[in-house]
C-alpha cells in the first residue's frame, strides 16, 4: 500500500498535492457517472415496462430510442467524468508551489475521514492517496510510533496512557468538537484530574470493524514498547464505531497474546451500537425493497455502494464471523458475544434526546443513532451510565 496522506515520506509536497487532486478528480468523475448510470437504467427499466404494452409495430421505434438514449448517457458521463479529471488537474498545478495537499488543509482533515466513512473500502482500493490510513495524531500530523518520533509529541508522557478512538466518518479532532470540547475536552480532563496521558487514533471508518480492531490490536503493541516511558495502564476510550473498533482490539489482542493486552485496565464505550444502529438497519431494508423492482433497482446503488464499516454497523460486527451476508435473511443477526480479558473493567455511557431518560420517546429514539439496550450491549460489563438530554455527538465532548 502506499503511502497515506500526511506521512512524511520521499515525495515531495508537490507530487502529494497533484496524487491526491488526481485521486480526487477520479473519485468525483466516478460518482458523476454512477449518477448518471443511475439515471440510464431507471430510463431503460421503465421503457422496458412501457415497450411491453406498446402493439409490435412500435418496437422498431422503442429500439431507436433505446440506441439513441445509451449514446446520449454514455456521451454525458464521460464528458462528466473528463470535466471533474480536467478540474482536478487545473487545481492541482495551478496553485502554488508550497501550497498544502488537500489532506493538509483544515477542510481536507474534516472532509476525508468523512468521505472514507462513506465508501473507505472502495477508496482504499481504487483511490489510494485519499485513503486514511490508521495512525497516532498530534496537531493534526500523523506521529511515527517510534521512540523518537513519541518522545517531543507527547514530552509530558505518564505511565497510565489513554487511547481516544473517533467513530464513523469522524476524525482526530472531532475530540475538540462543540464548545465544551473547545475548552476542556477528555484529553485535558483525563491529565489534569487524573494524570493520565491521551493519545488520539485516527483511521478509516469505512473498512470492516473486525480489520481496524486488528489494525489497532497491532499498533497498541507497538505503542507500548516506544512510549517514552514505563507504562503502568492503558485504557481506551471509544466513540460510536471506536467503541466496537476497541472491543475488537481488545479481542483480537486476547486471542493473539498480545504484548499490550496485560496492561489494558478498561475500555470505555460512548454511544457504541453494540446491537446495532437502527440507521444501519433501515438502510439495508430500503437497499433491500429497492432491489425488488426492475424500475427501482438502480435507486438502490448508492445505498448498494456503502462501506463495509458501515454495513457492520447493523447488527455491530466485532469479527469476521459477525459479517452478515447479504443473500441471508433480511435482518437476520449473526453475532454473539466475543470473549475479551477478564481483568478489563468494560463501561458504556448512552444517553437520550429527551432530558428524562425514562421518557418513552427516550426510549425510542435514544441519542438519535443508538437506543439503550445498544449503547449498553450483551456483553459484561463493569459499569454503566445512562445521559439525559444529549444527541449522539454530544458525548464527544459532554462535562
């Protein structure tokens, strides 16, 4: 794989910024085309019901028009697809020389973590300059999990260490999000009541829950070898998606013997959908009814097109034999509970839009993206707290 934005490798800024507009200028091309792809096939399954009426002396007629339309849509993508490639190559070589790749921007650390939630698998294979890559943040730069690289990031490094894992389509800074967060956000919570060091994750949401757990499983044992100094703890703190991310690192480390999993003292879990988000779900039933009809089935392609990290969200898969396959039954739930450390303390935080958390639309709606029973789970659990009058987000940075 090569090299993710942000790392510092031998290429120049320049030659990052152009591959990554390039890569840009791809991706837009392809959702122009799958746009009007979409557009093509309703067209074609509608004149394919409409020609079914019509007496045989029309079908010469319907055969012009089907020939006519296919020259017209595949005229009209591929002149989309040459405009947006076109665009991006203009911005590319048009701004100057010590200008910042888009990934480098403000705009660009916001919007690529967003757009790899969305479709972070595909973009991983096709679209490799614009794929996150999983990493230590500090400052929005990546940091190397080296020695050297660790020690002047973090030079107030203590010996109980905390990870902040971000959830779908989120990212490193979305930990300072709202005005609480602009103040005293965890990080500083954590080391001035606490002592405790926070180190934030960043990587991409849209690949499979079970394959960032290992990711991370493995990045945890070399943090703790190059941490600056002895560690004592290491806990995890999850958001959303981060909490299942940290439930299946916690796994994974269990099963392999992992070198970090002795020093895990608690994994703690904001809003995780541990059964599952009931957007999830509503998107794979609409993907699901669109698919029934010919004159639909195109409609049903950007729901079709969706991340895998997404698609673990329905029934919140934590390994590979959670994966729900999509001939199965149309919400049926594979998973089970997985085993992680017995000496781990596991605590979840949920929380409702209504300030009474017994209130039933509470109990309906929960934080907007996970009910209760999700937010606390089917595993064992140590703890748990149940917030009034908070949305999903809030609980990135709630006092």
């Amino acid at each position: 794989m090569g090299p993710r934005p942000g790392d510092g490798d031998d290429r120049s800024g320049r030659a990052q910024r152009e591959d990554e507009w390039r890569a840009l200028g791809r991706l837009a091309g392809s959702g122009l085309r799958g746009v009007v792809g979409i557009t093509r096939d309703t067209h074609a399954a509608i004149t394919t019901r409409v020609s079914r009426n019509l007496p045989e002396t029309a079908k010469p007629v319907v055969a012009v028009e089907r020939a006519l339309a296919s020259g017209v849509y595949a005229t009209l993508a591929a002149s989309l697809r040459r405009a947006a490639t076109a665009a991006a190559h203009v911005a590319a070589t048009s701004s100057s020389p010590d200008a910042p790749a888009p990934s480098q921007t403000a705009a660009g650390r916001a919007l690529l973590p967003a757009v790899n939630g969305l479709w972070g698998d595909h973009i991983q294979g096709e679209h490799q300059p614009l794929a996150v890559r999983m990493s230590l943040r500090a400052g929005g730069q990546d940091v190397p999990v080296t020695a050297s690289a660790l020690a002047p990031a973090y030079p107030a490094a203590t010996a109980d260490l905390v990870v902040l894992v971000h959830g779908l389509g989120e990212h490193d800074e979305s930990w300072d999000r709202g005005p609480e967060g602009a103040g005293r956000g965890y990080g500083d919570r954590l080391h001035d009541d606490l002592g405790l060091t926070s180190v934030r994750l960043r990587y991409n949401t849209g690949l499979r829950v079970s394959e960032n757990g290992r990711l991370l499983s493995d990045l945890l044992d070399e943090l703790v070898t190059a941490w600056p100094v002895p560690l004592a703890s290491l806990s995890i703190v999850g958001h959303s998606m981060g909490g299942l991310v940290a439930r299946s690192a916690a796994h994974h480390g269990h099963v392999g013997g992992s070198a970090w999993v002795p020093l895990l003292h608690a994994v703690v879990t904001l809003g995780a959908p541990h059964l599952g988000a009931p957007l999830e779900k509503s998107a794979h039933v609409a993907e699901w009814l669109l698919r029934r009809w010919p004159e639909s089935q195109a409609l049903s392609s950007p729901l079709r097109a969706r991340s895998s990290g997404i698609r673990d969200l329905r029934f919140g898969a934590l390994v590979e034999e959670h994966w729900a396959p999509e001939d199965e039954h149309l919400l049926h739930d594979p998973t089970t509970d997985v085993p992680t450390p017995e000496h781990m303390a596991l605590y979840w935080v949920g929380s409702t839009l209504t300030q009474d958390p017994d209130h039933p639309v509470g109990h309906a709606l929960g934080d907007g993206l996970a009910r209760r029973p999700s937010a606390a789970g089917r595993a064992r659990a140590t703890d748990g707290v149940l917030l009034g009058g908070a949305d999903h987000l809030s609980l990135l940075a709630h006092p």
